[in-house]
C-alpha cells in the first residue's frame, strides 16, 4: 500500500510541476508571441480572445471596458460584412535605444466592396499582473482601421444598384422598377390598445394580424420607428384611405417589381422573392444580404447575375462630429443589365386572353428567324402578388384551382396527336414509301392489320374508300399513316422522324422537359402504327412542335427557336429536301383551303395559311372513355412571319380541334392584319 501511495504521490507532482510551468510560462509570454496571438485572434475576428494580449490601461484611455470593445469591432467589421481576414505579413523590431518592442502587420480584409490592404503599427508596454510583470499589445483606435482616432466612428454605406428591366421587341416592359408605397406603422401612435389597432389594421387592409405582429416585434423596433408592413399595389394612392380611422398608418415612397403584363406573361418572366435563408446559406460569394431581392422562377431567376447588377458603396472614417476624416474603400454600383426579348406584348397578351377559361399553352414563333413571339400557359399567377407575398386566401385560390396554375404548360410534354402526321408525310416521302398520288384503299373506320394485334385496332373519324397524302393530311386519316408507317418500318421512321428535333439542345434560357419519339425504341407494329399519327409514347413540348413544323417553311431546313432580341439565329440544320418540304407544304394548305379540312375555318383573305390539327386520347387501354387534347399548328405560307402552335386541354365533346382553331383564329386575323399595315 505504501508504493500505491508513493507512485501517485511522485505522479501528482509531476503532473501539477508541468502545469505550474505552463502557468508561469503563458504570464512570462515574450514580446513575439504576444504579437503573434493577438494577430492571429483579429485575422480570426476573435475579438473576445484578442483582450488577453491587450493592455486594460488603454481601453479605459479612449473610454472602452471589455464589452464596448468587442461590440466596437463586430460593429465595424460585420458592417463591413467582411467575410475573411488574412494576414500578409508581420514583423516585430527591437529599438536597442529606448529598449522598445514595436510590431507591423499587413492584412487584407475581404469585404462586400472587395479587398481592403490595412498595414497596421503596434506598440508594447509591460504591465504588472497578480502574477508579475507581462508583456501586452498597447492598444489605440487605429488597430480598428489606420488612422482611426479617439472618438472616431466607421460609416458603412450601401449603394444598390438598379436591377435590369425586361422588354419585350418593341420596348414595352415586361418586368421593371416601378415607384410604390411602402404601407407602415409608427408604434407610438397605436393609441391605447395595440391589438385593437391592430386587427383593424388587419381588416383595412387585408393582411394577417400576424405580420403586423410579428414585424412590431422586432428587436430594433422603437416607438417611433417606421414599422414597414407591406408595399401597396402600384396604382395605389394614399388620398386613397384620407379620413378613415387608421392608427399608426404612414407611408414612405419606394421601388419594388412591377410586372405590367401581369398573368399573360407570368410562366415566361417569373418573378422575384426576398431572400431566404436558404439564399443565404447558398450565397458563398457573399452577394445578398437580408432584405434583398432575388429572382425566384423564369427569365428573372435564369438572368439573376446578369439583372441584379453589383453593390456598390463607401466605408469611411468619421470624426466624433460626423466630418468625413478618410476614405477606408468607394466603388460606384453598377446597374442591372436590360435584357430585350424577340417576345411580342400585344401578340402575347391577345394569345392570353384568347384562352381563358382553358387550360393549355400557345407558342408562336418567326419561321424564318426562329423568334419566338409569344410563350403563353393558361391558367397562370399574378407575378406581383409573388413579390410582395400572397395573402392565405390568395394562395389557396391558386393552390386549389384544378387547372393548376403554377404548371408552366408551353415547356410541358404532350402527346401531340395528328398533328405529327405532317413529320410522318415528310419521313415517307424522304424514304420513298409515301408519293402524294399514290392511294390506299380503306374500308370502314376501324381497321387492324391482322389477328395478331388481338383487339386492338386503328381507328379514324371520316369513311373515305380512297384517301392518298393530301387527303389524309386534310381530313387526319389515321388508318393511312399507320399503314404508310408500317410500310416503311420501324428503323426507317425512328431515323427520319428523330431528326425533327428530338436530339437537339434547344439553348433556351426556359427549361423545356425533353422530348421523346418512345420510351425505349420502337419495337413493334402496334407502337409503330400509333407512333405515325402522334399517339403511342411520342411526347413534345409546344416549342419542339413548332420547330418542327419549320422546316416545312424553310425549304427543308429546321430553325431552332430564339427568345433574346441580340442573339444571333442558331445554324439551320437540314432536316428533308427542298421538294419534299414543297410537298408538305402544299398538303398542309389543303388543311385550311379544303371546305372538309380539319382547319377550314381558318380560311381568311388576308394569307394563304397552312395548318396541321389534331386531338390526342388520353387513356390507358382501347375502349375506354378517356379525355382529349386538342391541337393546331398554323404558319402563314406565303410571306411566313408566324407560326403559331396551340394545345387546350379537355377539348372532348366541345369540338375536338376544331375548338383549338375557333380560339386561335381571331388572333391570326389581328395579326396578320397588322403586319400588313
């Protein structure tokens, strides 16, 4: 037991002589490594731990305790927001004559201006502790920022940049910076009862008693703070509300995102948000801060960088009367970049309108240029309740509506019907299966092409004996292109029909879901049948469909789709030959010009129009009772300057396609009207 003793008798003082040692050590710390801690503890903005190495005695020189010290440097340095600082060099000299320390160090301080080079000077003085003499760092405001003196303070002033406006082709706004007022309240003139005010308040205005609760509640709220509670509609106006019993109500102008074309243009332009703090977790390069805003959907999140312009501003020394003393760092902001759209306004605002009360999309394209003209789903959102927040019964309004209005429709997939009989028209005649004379004789309105396809079978609407290309392009014969596709079989089509756009990066800044001829190949005749007239598992996006119709303009050659007014037109690729699109062409025209076309009645004076209809079933099996899609794509084939794609949905019993083009044509005429003027 007496050697159990002894051991930790002998091991306790060992262990308490090494901390004894580093005890006396740290208070007997040399000059150097004093300067060394305190200047890693400021490049790790570790204001707390930097007090260790200073000495008391200058604090209470310029009026600081410990407390008023780190608050003076978060103050200063999150101002800044300065994000790193690294020490470039340090240097410590000994003067042999007055037998003094002295330190230089050089930093570069990382902050929403850029790079900040700070060479700083440090003295050192020993001072006496409980436990002896120390060295300390002897401290002066101008170990904050050179040239700081007593009393100084440090002004950190944003300049923000103006935030690019959208136009469309002629100029007219799609998204801009409008004037506003921003709706608030001043505490101290509540009146007596605050929740009384405020469910008034809530009333009078339609906002939840909870954000004027919640923005009341904040830490830096005073009684006599403006209290902001919500940007009021740009054609407000306060004369608006004069005389009505409005407690602590005021109003201070302001800017904020307007969207002029409102719902029309929503899918397309987006709309911004106030950041998040998932923005800001995200944003490593430190270009946010809380209250900015930023693009949440469409052309204004694709164009954020390009929009949102860059931050400006001017970090300043500021003597104890407000006087400008020195310039620490100034940079002028810079604007937001306009982007200008090939887009059409008026074109895409009529479109809107044209489909209320039908869901589905409409794109219209220059066929020559690849322009697009109008980008148009419906139902839609109003983009400027987005900006300033939805109220819950606005939210529920849009979240409950069946037709689903957040679904951008012209960038969604489609089965695209009889309409892309025209691509199967162009594939036979390119492979040599299909001649515009040749005729096939068909019986009946149903028809399969032996008992190994069971009970499954092809059907088509009108019961004509002989129907040859034209005929079954006019009328929408699917009994002749499922025989003219199995004619030339599955390799064949597949090869052809793929070059229509199904590969190609469209290189549009709208995401667009990516087409597919199948699922996995064409691997029989079935498919291959349902796969001639636009049914099976073919899906296309409104946009891929009107480029696909391009080449039947273009002498062959497919116009990919442009939607910025200073980019240059992508390469044409060839897709058939000049005579083959001719032949096309030519049938497409019967579509309208024949009195038993499907698109009859878009016959006008005003241009020889072309056009594909279609509707497409929506089931899962033959026989059963599915809804329907309805189609139209239209080009002017004279002088082309648009080709116009649309798709309703739910078209079943309320005339198929026929309902698509009654929609459409009044916005072709207007049109067309116009480019004649």
């Amino acid at each position: 037991m007496k050697k159990v003793t002894l051991f930790f008798l002998i091991f306790a003082l060992i262990v308490g002589g090494f901390f004894l040692w580093r005890f006396l050590k740290a208070d007997k710390a040399t000059p150097e490594e004093v300067f060394d801690d305190y200047v890693k503890q400021f490049s790790e903005q570790d204001y707390d731990a930097m007090l260790h190495a200073i000495s008391e005695g200058e604090l209470e020189e310029y009026d600081y305790d410990k407390k008023s010290f780190t608050d003076k440097y978060d103050a200063i340095f999150s101002g800044m927001e300065a994000s790193s600082i690294t020490v470039l060099s340090k240097e410590l000299l000994y003067d042999e004559d007055i037998e003094a320390y002295e330190g230089s160090f050089k930093v570069k301080i990382d902050t929403f201006l850029g790079e900040i080079l700070a060479s700083y000077q440090t003295a050192f003085t020993k001072v006496d502790t409980e436990e002896g003499e120390a060295w300390k760092v002897k401290w002066d405001p101008s170990l904050i920022l050179p040239g700081m003196e007593k009393g100084d303070k440090v002004s950190v002033q944003t300049y923000l940049p103006k935030r690019g406006e959208i136009r469309d082709r002629n100029g007219n706004p799609l998204a801009v910076n409008a004037n506003v007022y921003d709706m608030g309240i001043i505490p101290g003139e509540l009146g007596n009862s605050k929740e009384a005010s405020i469910k008034k308040l809530s009333s009078a205005f339609d906002i939840p008693e909870e954000t004027f609760n919640k923005a009341l509640d904040k830490k830096w709220v005073t009684k006599d703070s403006f209290v902001p509670i919500a940007t009021m509609p740009v054609d407000f106006k306060p004369e608006s509300i004069a005389g009505k019993d409005l407690p602590g109500v005021t109003f201070q102008t302001g800017k904020t995102r307007y969207y002029p074309e409102k719902e029309s243009s929503a899918h397309l332009i987006g709309y911004v948000k106030e950041v998040t703090g998932e923005d800001l977790e995200k944003d490593t390069d430190h270009v946010y801060n809380e209250g900015d805003y930023i693009g949440k959907a469409g052309l204004e999140e694709v164009y954020e960088k390009r929009l949102r312009g860059k931050k400006g501003g001017i970090i300043q020394i500021k003597s104890e009367t407000g006087k400008r003393k020195s310039i620490i760092k100034e940079l002028e902001a810079v604007d937001g970049e306009n982007i200008n759209l090939t887009i059409d306004s008026a074109l895409q605002s009529e479109i809107y309108e044209a489909m209320k009360k039908d869901a589905g999309a409409v794109t219209a394209m220059h066929p020559l240029t690849g322009e697009m003209l109008a980008l148009v789903s419906y139902p839609s959102i109003d983009p400027n309740l987005m900006v300033g927040g939805m109220t819950d019964e606005q939210w529920k309004s849009y979240s409950d509506n069946p037709k689903l209005p957040f679904l951008n429709r012209f960038s969604s997939l489609y089965a695209p019907g009889s309409t892309f009989k025209a691509i199967t028209a162009a594939v036979g005649l390119t492979v040599g299966t299909t001649f515009p004379e040749k005729k096939r004789e068909i019986t009946g309105l149903q028809w399969k092409k032996d008992n190994s396809w069971g009970g499954y079978y092809v059907t088509r609407v009108k019961d004509a004996p002989s129907v040859d290309m034209v005929d079954a392009l006019a009328y929408s014969d699917n009994i002749y292109f499922a025989q003219e596709a199995l004619e030339m079989g599955a390799v064949k089509f597949e090869e052809h029909a793929i070059e229509f756009g199904f590969k190609e990066d469209y290189k549009l800044p709208i995401y667009l879901k990516k087409s597919q001829l199948s699922n996995k190949g064409i691997n029989n005749e079935v498919l291959l049948a349902d796969s001639a007239y636009g049914q099976g598992e073919v899906l296309m996006s409104p946009v891929h469909l009107g480029t696909a119709f391009t080449p039947f303009v273009n002498e062959g050659n497919m116009v990919m789709p442009l939607l910025l007014a200073d980019e240059k037109a992508q390469s044409r690729k060839s897709v058939i030959s000049s005579d083959v699109a001719k032949t096309v062409k030519e049938a497409l025209i019967q579509v309208v010009e024949r009195e038993s076309g499907t698109a009859h009645n878009l016959k006008t004076t005003k241009a020889v129009l072309g056009a594909k209809t279609g509707t497409a079933e929506l089931k899962s099996k033959k026989g059963e009772d599915g809804s329907e899609n309805g189609f139209a794509v239209i080009f002017d084939a004279d002088s082309p300057s648009i080709l116009l794609t649309a798709i309703v949905e739910d078209v079943k019993n309320r005339g198929g396609s026929h309902y698509v083009t009654v929609k459409m044509k009044p916005v072709l005429d207007d049109y067309l009207a116009a480019e004649k003027q």
